[in-house]
C-alpha cells in the first residue's frame, strides 16, 4: 500500500497499534495542533520524516505533544509497513484529513476533532454521494426492521445513500434494503473492520461497489463500548439528513447519538413515529426532532 509522505507520518502519529506500548498515538485535537503548527511554518507532515524531526520540530511548544513523544511513534516504520501490506492483500485502504478522498461534510462538521485517519475497504469515491443517516436499536421490533428495510431501498431509488453503523438490527436492516435496491452503503463500523471487510456477507457488495466501509479505529480492533459511542458523530456527519427508527428513552447508543446530533445542529433528525408515548421516539421530538411523516413521501 502505497502512501503519501503526509499520509504516512499521519498514520504513524496517530494510529493505535496492536500491542499499544508505551507512547499513547496523537488523538485528533492533538494532531491538529500539530499539523496547523506545521501549517504555519510552511512545512508539511511528510517533512518529519527527512532529516531529524527533533530539529524541524525544535521552536513546536505543546505541553502533551512532545518530542520525546513524537519520536518513538515516528520509529513505527517497519511495524506500520507489515501491517500496511496485510491489510492491503485483503482488499484495505487507509485515508487521512490530508487525502483528497477524505470525506468532505464531515470534516466540515467536526473540524479539528474530525477523525485524523480512516480505514476502509471499497470504493471511496463514494465517501461524498448524498447520503440518508438510518439509526436503531440492535434489538428492534419486526416491524421497525421491515421499516428500515424499505426505507434503505426507497433511499436508493431516489438516488440517496445509506449510512449506517453496521450493527445487527435497524443498521443491518437499511443497509440490505439499499443494496437490493442497487443503492449505495456507506458503513461506519466501530470495530474488527478486516474480517467484516472479508465476510461472506458484505464481500461480494464490495466488489461491486455497492457499499464502503469506513473504520476510525485499527482494523483488527475487537468491540469497545466508548467506541461504538464515538462511531455515531461519524455516522451523522456523513450524511445530509437522519431517520431514527427505534430507540430507548435516556440508554444506549442510538439515543445518545441522536440527542448529541439534536446539540450540535449536524443534520436534520426525523423520527419514525411510535403509538407509545413512553418511547424514545417520542422524547426525541418533544426535544427538537422531526415527526416522520406516515406516508410515503421523503421529507428530506
């Protein structure tokens, strides 16, 4: 896998590896310190890796971003190179802010705190096509499934994408009525991205350009709650508009998801509509969401 310089050293500053270690990766608002130092100095990421970076970097003053820092994680070199190679023969690419693939609205959304690299598999040519954000519960009624299963596949026959979590339940669910449809998925998954990438399940989409995953964290990385958590922005600011099909009231990920993307102003979020007064659904609405329409017309 052929990278950048730029992308490079973003991968080796940034990345959590497997093993860890004993220097902790730059998370995103540290990156972008230092990147926008760079910047300012008329140098580029990619620089640090000609000469020695302790004299490029010298007059760069960051109390958590130290050199003593930088420099451990800039000698990952040969570990990144396996790793690169691997992921490459099972179909894996990796892309950063400083990638023209980078997706666009998110970046915009998030700014600084916008994830500094990706890793994905497919065609991310299809990173920036309008796309309808579909969320729910893992453990959703049939109904609410069947629900989000036609609304992935009346998406693509208007020509919309589906972004989606990846999850079992609402997220699986919207995404194979986008494929059915000859749509296109755009799944942000929050863990074990190679062997989902590679599963008889989504396999075959991916070669036909028919869904791109996208992954924030290493790509053999198994579940974690707060990352799952943090995947959601992702999912919101992907998209150009949001459907909540199910939820719980004050639990889980789909209503902190939702009530965070309510905060910020991301994107518009509607609400499929549901007899319990008591659910979710409703609370989201009472606190700014959008009363889905019970018909067939797409109100975004």
């Amino acid at each position: 896998m052929d990278l950048r310089p730029d992308d490079h050293v973003t991968l080796l500053l940034t990345a959590h590896l497997p093993g860890g270690g004993g220097v902790q990766p730059l998370a995103a608002g540290e990156w972008s310190r230092l990147s926008n130092w760079l910047q300012g100095q008329g140098l580029r990421p990619g620089e640090l890796l000609v000469g020695d970076p302790k004299h490029t970097l010298a007059a760069f003053q960051d109390k958590p971003v130290t050199l003593d820092r930088i420099g451990p994680l800039l000698d990952r070199s040969f570990q990144v190179g396996l790793l690169l190679e691997k992921w490459q023969r099972a179909g894996l690419w990796v892309i950063t802010r400083a990638s023209v693939d980078y997706p666009a609205l998110l970046q915009q959304r998030l700014g600084d705190q916008s994830p500094p690299l990706f890793h994905g598999a497919g065609d991310r040519k299809k990173l920036d096509t309008p796309a309808l954000a579909v969320i729910g519960s893992r453990n959703a009624a049939e109904d609410d499934l069947h629900f989000a299963r036609q609304l992935g596949h009346a998406a693509a026959q208007q020509g919309w994408s589906i972004v989606s979590g990846g999850a079992r339940g609402v997220d699986e669910a919207s995404m194979r009525g986008s494929i059915e449809a000859n749509g296109t998925v755009i799944g942000v998954v929050a863990d074990s991205l190679l062997k989902t990438a590679t599963s008889h399940k989504y396999r075959d989409a991916i070669q036909r350009s028919d869904i791109v995953l996208l992954c924030p964290y290493h790509p053999e990385s198994g579940f974690s709650g707060p990352n799952a958590m943090a995947r959601n922005k992702h999912v919101y600011c992907l998209s150009r508009a949001a459907v909540v099909v199910c939820c719980d009231p004050n639990k889980g990920g789909t209503w902190a998801g939702a009530t965070e993307d309510l905060k910020k102003k991301w994107v518009p979020v509607w609400v499929k509509h549901h007899p319990d007064a008591r659910s979710g659904n409703r609370v989201l609405i009472e606190r700014g969401a959008l009363a889905l329409p019970e018909n067939d017309r797409m109100p975004w």
